[in-house]
C-alpha cells in the first residue's frame, strides 16, 4: 500500500497559474482577498438586515439576512478556483484563448466586487 505525503509545495504549485496568465490571476486575488477584508470589516457594523438584492423587481424582496454578505467573497474564491483549474486543465490549447479567458474571468471578478462595494456605500 502507497503512502500519501502532504507537501505544501503542491497545494501551491495548485494555485499557481501558468506563467502566460499570472498577472490577471494575480489581480485576481488581490480583489478576491480584498472583498474577504472588506466583508469581515464591515460584517460588524452592518444592520441585521441588508439590501443584497435590490436589483430584484419587488422592494420587499431586497433585504436579506447581514450573513448572505459573506456570499460574494466565497462566489469570488469559487469563480477563481474553477477558472484556475479550467486554465490548468487546458494549458496545451493556444495561449492567446487562455490569456483571453483569464482577462475575462477578471472582468467577471471585478464586477462582483463592485458590486459588493455598491451594497456596502449603499448601507454606510
């Protein structure tokens, strides 16, 4: 029976992307990580009900629970996490697609994260 070794050399070398899309990666963690800053920042001096959902067409529909703001830092981590894993998988395909995904895998990213800034100016 074969013996598994946890090295944390491969957990990083999971998370490091291939050197033709790490600049948009990069950037990629740092709204990632700055949207967990922001949320647990803010997560205390947020009221108990927030208005996550005010693009919704019924205003008593708007307000949810302060927890769910912890619902776009994890949404950020998972699009980052699938889309590193897409780019992995794919790495022999042509680079100029790739590179093009992650830009736009970063575009996607920084929608979320304004939208998260807007639901935290719009509750300050």
């Amino acid at each position: 029976m074969k013996k598994i070794v946890f090295r944390p050399s491969t957990l990083l070398k999971a998370f490091r992307p291939p050197e033709f899309v790490r600049v948009p990666f990069l950037f990629s963690y740092i709204v990632m990580l700055t949207s967990y800053l922001l949320v647990l920042v803010f997560y205390f001096r947020l009221p108990p009900i927030v208005p996550i959902f005010y693009s919704l067409a019924q205003p008593s529909q708007h307000l949810a629970a302060k927890e769910w703001i912890f619902l776009f830092p994890v949404f950020l981590t998972l699009i980052t996490v699938g889309h590193l894993s897409l780019i992995q998988t794919f790495s022999d395909y042509e680079k100029l697609l790739l590179q093009l995904f992650s830009w736009t895998s970063f575009v996607i990213i920084t929608l979320v994260f304004a939208s998260l800034v807007r639901i935290l100016v719009i509750i300050s």
